[in-house]
C-alpha cells in the first residue's frame, strides 16, 4: 500500500511506500511508542468509524512525527510534534503518522490518500 498527498493545485505526490494500519484498539493506543525510529518511507493509519475529535500524544516516543488529520481522505489539519510532549487534536475519521519533515507540503484541504502498490 502506497500513501500519496493531492495538493490543491493538483499536484501528486508520494509520501509512503510502506503503509501499517493500526485497525485495532491495542494498535490504536499504542501507535509509535516504545520504537526507536520511525523508518523513512514508512507511514502508520489509524482509521476510525465515524468522526470525532481525534487526540495524539508522544508519550514514550523519541522522536518528532508529522502527523494529519483526514476527513473522508480531504486533510482537515496538519502538526508536527515534539518528542515524548508533543500533543495534538482535531476532528477526523482518520489519523496519519509520518517521520518528521514528510507532511511539511501538506495543507489543511489536501487530499491525503491510499492505494495498492
């Protein structure tokens, strides 16, 4: 599975080429803590049921991480955030965590989408 970012002046580019998908509850609270490194080309979803506000914390992770919030794939907001303090919400019926740096091109009205490889 493939992570691609749609700007809104139509330009298409490749985010991820390795895509894990934290699809249950223990995925889901757990995310990047305890890793190391958040390896390069590598993205981690968190798809939800519905919308809500939606909150992600660095507690126990050792490195900074972009992270964007999507409703129906259309990108709703966009942080960086600290190690092991950072914290950030906003509404969303999916969640995207990428290393650090990857999401600097991705704006609020994006579109942030998946496909097979």
């Amino acid at each position: 599975m493939e992570l691609w970012h749609e700007s809104g002046d139509g330009q298409r580019r490749l985010l991820a080429t390795e895509v894990h998908v934290a699809d249950g509850l223990l995925a889901q609270a757990r995310g990047r803590m305890f890793t190391r490194r958040f390896p390069e080309g590598s993205a981690l979803v968190f798809p939800f049921d519905g919308v809500a506000k939606r909150s992600i914390h660095m507690v126990a992770v050792p490195y900074s991480l972009d992270v964007i919030w999507l409703i129906e794939e259309k990108v709703v907001a966009v942080k960086q955030l600290s190690p092991m303090v950072g914290f950030g919400r906003a509404s969303a019926d999916a969640v995207i965590e990428l290393p650090a740096g990857v999401a600097e091109e991705v704006a609020p009205g994006d579109r942030v989408v998946t496909t097979e490889s």
